[in-house]
C-alpha cells in the first residue's frame, strides 16, 4: 500500500516522492 502512495506522491508531487 505505501508503494502505491509513494508512487502516485511521486506523479502528483515530485516533494513527496523524494521523501519515500
């Protein structure tokens, strides 16, 4: 589940994405 978060963090915000 943390994968799928952390990938659609990382498409919507790239910030987000860095911190997973």
């Amino acid at each position: 589940m943390a994968k799928f978060i952390c990938n659609f963090a990382e498409k919507a915000l790239s910030m987000l994405g860095k911190l997973c």
